[in-house]
C-alpha cells in the first residue's frame, strides 16, 4: 500500500522547491558576479525575490581587489622588525665608506 502525500506535505515540498529556486536564482544570476558575499546574503538572510535582489546586487559596487593595509601586511615584517633587510646598494657602501673615512680622520674639509 503507497501512501500519497496529503496536501501540507505537497505544499512543504513545493516551498522548498521554491525556496531553494529563489536561492539558486539570486546566488547564479549576472548582477552577482562580483558581489558574491552580497548575493549570498540577499539569497539566505531576506526573502526578496530575484529580481529585486537582481536590483539592489546591480545598485551595488562590486568586490573590491584592493588590499586593507592590514592584509597587505600580512608575512610582512614590520618596520624595525626582525624580517629581512633590504640588499645594500651601491651609494649605501658609498656613503658608509666615506662616513668610516670621516670618523677616522682620513677625509678632510677642504
């Protein structure tokens, strides 16, 4: 003997077909293309349907590349730190020469 399903149970399978359409539709359309964490948002936190969430997704700026400066500092050794220097130059051997030949009296005025 088979059951058929009563009219809740059609109608609690229907919604979440709905549902999970609407999700689809949000997450999937152009407008989120860049704007990802928006959509997912829009799509999981409201019930706007896709269109109005097409709307607000296109209204908005998308991801941006750049980096926060806390990012960017990210496997960075501070300034001062104990990361790796800098390779010397030439005008940095210059200039450390010609101080070691003035503390040593070598290099006069003129």
């Amino acid at each position: 003997m088979t059951t058929t399903p009563t009219t809740k149970e059609t109608a609690f399978q229907q919604g979440a077909a709905d549902e999970r359409a609407r999700i689809g539709a949000i997450l999937t359309c152009e407008a989120a293309e860049g704007r990802e964490a928006q959509a997912r948002s829009l799509a999981l936190e409201t019930d706007l349907s896709p269109e109005a969430a097409a709307k607000v997704l296109e209204a908005s700026p998308k991801a941006s590349a750049v980096l926060s400066i806390e990012e960017r500092a990210q496997g960075e050794a501070e300034i001062g730190g104990d990361g790796p220097m800098a390779p010397e130059t030439a005008a940095d051997r210059a200039w450390g020469k010609a101080a070691k030949a003035v503390r040593a009296g070598d290099l006069q005025p003129d």
